[in-house]
C-alpha cells in the first residue's frame, strides 16, 4: 500500500473501531481530553503493522481504557474530584480488548507491539486497586 492507501485505511479502521466501542458500552471517546495523542498512536501502530479488523477494535480498546485510567490517576493525583470513578465501571472495555485480541488472526504480533502499554495498564489497575502503593 502506498501512504496515502495506508492513512486511508487507518482512518476506516479508527472510525469501525470507535463505532464499535460506542455501540458495545455506549462510551464517546470524544470525553477523553488525550483524543489526540491516542489517535496518533493508533494510526502509528496501524499504519506500521496493517492489524486486521478485530486487533485494530483491541488496540482501540486497550487505548480508550489506558487514556482514561491515565488521565483519572493524573486528576486524582492533582486533588482534583471526578466525580466518583470507580475501576470496574470501565473495566469491562478492558477485558473486550483483550476478548477482540484473541478472535484477531495477529494477536501476537498486537500483543508484542503493546508491550509497554499492558505493563502501564497492570501497574495503573494496581494502583486503583491498592492506592497505598502509590
């Protein structure tokens, strides 16, 4: 594929990834303030790697789900009140990534290349789960 092939086919599978994520758990990625930064990952990790439909859900997925945690730890770090978050709330996304992850042909290699993103997210859960190891 040439770039502009590539770009296109990153903008489609964002669009049936966020799509699929608001149909399953009526959540608009739109509320997370780091939209921007994850949806340059994502089309780097896409347009790298041309992941098959199904990883491309996970991987956006896993990122609504660290984006989130991130940007809550960050406010509850600041003293700043959201409202009640509670981990299980949102975990459910969490373990669709990895569902979406397992029925995908390239789960391997989408594993491999989140590597550093599921060792943020095991140390992040941990601490909503334990927050006196902060």
């Amino acid at each position: 594929m040439d770039p502009s092939e590539r770009r296109q086919y990153c903008q489609k599978q964002w669009l049936i990834s966020k799509r699929t994520l608001e149909n399953e758990f009526d959540r608009a990625f739109e509320k997370v303030q780091v939209k921007g930064q994850v949806e340059n990952l994502f089309f780097s990790y896409v347009q790298d790697h041309l992941f098959s439909n199904e990883a491309c859900i996970s991987l956006y997925y896993r990122l609504f789900f660290f984006s989130t945690l991130l940007l809550v730890q960050i406010l509850e770090n600041e003293g700043i009140d959201i409202g009640g978050f509670q981990l299980h709330e949102l975990k459910p996304v969490y373990e669709a990534s990895l569902n979406w992850s397992k029925k995908s042909s390239d789960q391997a290699q989408l594993e491999r290349v989140l590597i550093n993103v599921n060792v943020a997210l095991e140390l992040l859960i941990h601490d909503f789960i334990d927050p006196s190891s902060v």
